[in-house]
C-alpha cells in the first residue's frame, strides 16, 4: 500500500495561511481608512453648520425637524469592552479642566460620542454609507483570497518565485496546458496552491516537466482536495518509484479524476503493484489510464493482469511498450475473461510472439465489452494469426483489430479474413495490416469480405512502383481506397499497349503518317489512336497531344513523341528510385527496432 504523506494537508493549510494573512492586511487597511471617511464627514458637516448643540442632557439636531429628538448622551453606553460610560464634550472639557491628574485614566473608561456611530439615528446616511461599505468590503476580501490568481501570487511571494506566465494566462481556461515548461518542484507547488479551490480548471497537463517525486507529491496533495480536474497528464516526468506510490494513494482518494496519463516515468516491474492495488481498490473510479512506455515486464504484466479481473470501471488502457512478453500476455488475458469493464486496450510493443497471441485470442471466445484491441509489433507470425482467427469466430464485440508491423505474412492475413467472410458472429469493421504486404489472394479476399460487410475496412501495405514488389517498399492503403485508385496517365496507356502488341513508337507513328512527312496532324494523330484501337477517352487523347505537341503548331512529328515519351520515363525513373530510398530507410528503421526489441528480450540491452 502507498505511504500516506506525513502532513497531508500542508497545502490546504499553506492556503489558510496566505489567506488569514491577506484578511488581516486588507482588514486593517479597509478600518483605517472608514475611520478616515467618518471624520472627513465630520468635519465637511461642521463646515456647513450642521453640528448639533450642546445643551444639557437632550441633543437637538439643526438640519432635523425638532420632533425629532435624540436619546440623552448621559444613556448612551460605550461598546468597548471597559464598559465606561459615554459622556458629551462638555461634560468631559469640565472634567478635564477638575481632574487633570485622572484624565489617563478616565479615557481607558470612556469614548466622545462623536467617536461612536449613534446607532438610533435612521437619517445617519454617511454612517448608512460605512456600514455598507464595511460589507462590500468584506466580501471583496473573501473572494480575493479564494481566488486561483490571488493563491498564486502569494504562493509565488511566499517562496521566492517568479510567477509562470503560462499558468497566469490559463487561470480561467477549463484547459490548463503546462508541457515542457521545466517546472521545479516549488512551481509545482505553487501551482498545486492555486488549484486547490479552482472549479473552472477540468484538464492539467504537465508531461514533459521532469518534476519528479516531491513535484508529485504535491499534486497528489492538491488532488485530494481538488474534484474538478477530470483529466491529468504527468508523462515523462521522472516519477519512477515514489511517484507511483502517490499516484496509486491519490487514485484511492480522489473521486473525480477520469482519466490520467503516466506514461514514460520510468517504473518498473514492482512499481506495478501500486497500480494494482488502486486498480482493485473499492474506492476507484478512474476510466481512462496510460502505462505506456516503462518497464514492468513481465512480473509487472502478471500484477497488472490480476487487477484487471476484479475492476470493472477503466474503460480504456494503454499498457504499449512495456516488455510484458509471454508471462504478461497470460496474465492480462486471464484477467481480460472475466473483466466487464475494458473497451479500449493498447498491447502493442510487448513481445507477446505466438504463445501471447494464443492467451489473447482464448481471452477473446470470453471477453464481452471489449472494442478496440492493438497488438501491433508484437512478433505474432502465422500460427499467431491463426489462434486470433479462432478468437475471433466467437468474439461478437469487437470492432477493431491491429496487427500491424507483424510478421504474419500474406497467408496469416487470409487466415483472419476466411473467419471473417464465413462467421456470422464476428463483427469486426477494421483490421490494420500496416507495412504488411498482401499478396494478389489475400486482397481479393479482403474485396469479397467488403462486398458482404459494407461497413468492413481492410488496411493493408501495397507495394509501390512501376514494378510491384521489385524494391519491397509499401504504402498505407485500404481495399475501399483501391476502388477509386486514379487512372494511368495517357502516355503511359500508349506505351503499355505498344509493349503489349510488340511493336516500338516508330511502327505505331508509320500508321499514322499516310505521307510519310514524320508529322501528322492532332486530327490524324486521333484518327489513327482509334484505329489501333488505343484505350484512350476523348479526354485523354486530347491530354496526351497538349503534352507532346511542344511548340503549339498543332502538329505530331515524330521527334516530340520520342521526346515525350523519354521524359515521361526518366520522371517514373526517378520516382521510383524516391520511393526506393524511403522503402528502405523504412526497412531499416523497422530492423533496428526488431534487433533492439530481441536483444531486450535476451537480456543483452544494458549489460
């Protein structure tokens, strides 16, 4: 089970702290200058004449009726809390004027009545005006230290930081992007201050920052007190152990976070656990998790597969290059029979070979939820194939299958799309063959399944060039794309059916040339096009003389056509000798990448 933080409550306690503070100053400054405003008042009625007169113990006001009368200053009581008893400037001149050896004493005991507000007079508007004020005020000091941007600037004071323009810019975005900002670990904590009450704030994205384990911590803190960040990003952040930890703490606390991205953060196979822990724990609602990008390996794979069996609330789950191999692919597809809860898994980059690709598909006769299933670059051959087509005939879920960058070879493609033409259980609308090249059979048969599932798409490498599989380089295409494939160029029409008839461009232009001239016209140029019966349209005869009559004189000689037609050949030259260069830094970069991945699997990388 993950370590509870010592003082879990440090930044809930930080805010409190920076906010007291920011009450007292502002309070004090808002008393200060009321008491300002009142003697200003004052002293702007005395100048109008409108101070009211002293005599005896009834106060009369000039500027109000006579009718209305004010209490006697002599039952006026202080509200300090001495309890002295209030007195009128008379009576305290007289005092001061008898007792000037008391008088220290005699002010501890009472106040002027001109320092008090007279709380009986309803005609009082400066007094009306202040106590107004005083709640405005109030409530101005209350939303400033709650808000995102003042928690942040006094976190930033606080600890000495230059506040990140990045974040102060987001402060009301629901989407809060911070990449790759090098954040330290006081950033975060800064930021993870400012959070803590923002409602507005739905996404946080902080991969690539490097922040570590006590970076961490501090969003995990945050993150218990914080559920309206729905979705978070800490890829690439160096977390390894201790980060795990937290992280698996957190998902047990927090009951609103839905998605988080923990990609490439360099745990390993025993920080497996912690995940696993959260992954069974009652208490966890998270749907969306990547794992992508560590090292679990297989131990890690067995953990992780046991967990699945009892969650049934992540719907998506990214486990891609992990080094889970064979143990890892047992595991997870045991825990794939029972589990409710998967529609979405990414397994590609683990090594799986033939016995991962078997548990897999027996995994698949059970599973009911599952959609989206990727075991790309998994060293599956044939046989591989051949299990998953057997999955496949009783699986009736899942939508898409990839197997790309697999060496399953032509005939393990038709192997899956036998199953798919026959069962009527299967519904599978998209199965990715990626740098895979079919043979002829294998995509006439994806062309039959598409024609019995219309809603079925068949990805798949053609071999690219004048000369199909010459050079062994591929493209991404899909069958569907394969119905619209653009027409040949005219020229190219013209020089197929010459090499087809066994003729050369000198015998094809004698026919056309009745006088011998070597130049015929555009009207006879067609004319003798249609008369060896070239499979060319209007359109296209009318293309293909625009690009060889040269000079515009609206003639053919016999010159342009070798000249067309030599420059029409350099270009596919050229073409296919680009599509050479890529095909095979392609092949090289999939070749590297296999001998790194079987020499991990042997042990060999890092000794």
């Amino acid at each position: 089970m993950a370590s509870v933080p010592e003082d879990k409550n440090r930044l809930v306690r930080l805010a409190k702290e920076m906010r007291v503070e920011n009450r007292s100053a502002m309070d004090k400054g808002h008393r200060a200058s009321a008491e300002y405003k009142k003697r200003r008042a004052r002293v702007e009625s005395a100048s109008r004449g409108s101070i009211c007169s002293r005599h005896g113990s009834a106060v009369t006001c000039r500027h109000r009726p006579d009718s209305v009368k004010q209490p006697p200053k002599s039952i006026l009581k202080s509200k300090t809390s001495t309890g002295g008893t209030v007195v009128t400037r008379s009576q305290s001149t007289s005092a001061e004027t008898g007792k000037e050896n008391s008088a220290g004493k005699e002010k501890s005991n009472c106040i002027h009545v001109e320092d008090i507000e007279d709380e009986d007079d309803e005609g009082g508007e400066e007094d009306c005006d202040t106590d107004l004020e005083n709640e405005v005020a109030k409530s101005q000091i209350s939303k400033a230290d709650n808000s995102v941007e003042y928690l942040y600037d006094a976190a930033c004071q606080r600890f000495a930081l230059i506040p990140l323009s990045a974040f102060t810019r987001q402060l009301e975005d629901a989407d809060i992007q911070l990449n790759n900002q090098g954040l330290s670990s006081k950033d975060m904590m800064a930021i993870s201050i400012a959070l803590l009450r923002n409602t507005l704030c739905t996404t946080l994205s902080l991969a690539g920052n490097d922040i570590g384990e006590d970076g961490c911590r501090y969003i995990c803190e945050m993150l218990q007190d914080n559920v309206s960040i729905v979705r978070l990003n800490v890829a690439d952040n160096n977390l390894k152990t201790a980060g795990a930890k937290l992280l698996s703490y957190m998902l047990k606390m927090n009951a609103g976070l839905q998605a988080l991205d923990a990609s490439g953060n360099g745990f390993i196979e025993h920080d497996a656990k912690y995940f696993a822990s959260a992954l069974q724990d009652v208490t966890f609602r998270l749907k969306e998790l990547d794992l992508s990008h560590n090292n679990f390996s297989e131990e890690g794979g067995v953990l992780l597969g046991a967990a699945l069996e009892t969650n049934d609330t992540i719907e998506k789950l990214n486990l891609s290059w992990n080094s889970l191999r064979r143990k890892g692919a047992i595991a997870i597809g045991k825990g794939l029979r029972s589990n409710l809860g998967v529609k979405q898994l990414d397994l590609s980059w683990n090594g799986f070979a033939t016995e991962g690709a078997k548990e897999i598909a027996e995994a698949l006769q059970k599973n009911s939820t599952l959609v989206d299933l990727d075991l790309s670059s998994n060293r599956i051959d044939a046989e591989g194939a051949a299990y998953l087509a057997k999955g496949l005939q009783a699986n009736y879920t899942l939508d898409i299958l990839k197997l790309s960058k697999n060496p399953l070879t032509s005939f393990g493609a038709q192997l899956i799309l036998q199953t798919l033409k026959k069962s009527e259980t299967c519904q599978l609308k998209t199965l990715e063959l990626f740098d895979l090249h079919l043979e002829k059979d294998a995509i006439e048969l994806g062309h039959e399944v598409c024609e019995l599932r219309p809603e079925f798409d068949l990805v798949y490498g053609v071999s690219l060039g004048s000369k199909p599989n010459m050079y062994g380089g591929f493209k991404r295409r899909t069958v569907k794309e394969k119905e619209v494939e653009r027409p040949k160029e005219p020229l190219q029409i013209l020089l197929d059916f010459v090499q087809e008839k066994g003729i050369n461009l000198m015998e094809l232009f004698s026919q056309f040339d009745e006088d011998n001239s070597w130049s015929v016209s555009r009207d006879e140029f067609k004319q003798g096009m249609k008369n060896a019966k070239i499979p060319l349209t209007n359109a296209q005869m009318e293309e293909l003389l625009d690009s060889l009559d040269k000079d515009g004189d609206g003639e053919v000689d016999f010159g342009e056509l070798m000249f067309g037609s030599k420059e029409f050949e350099d270009k596919q030259r050229e073409r296919e000798e680009e599509l050479r260069r890529a095909a095979l830094a392609e092949s090289l970069c999939d070749t590297a990448v296999l001998v790194a991945e079987r020499a991990d699997s042997d042990g060999e990388l890092g000794n």
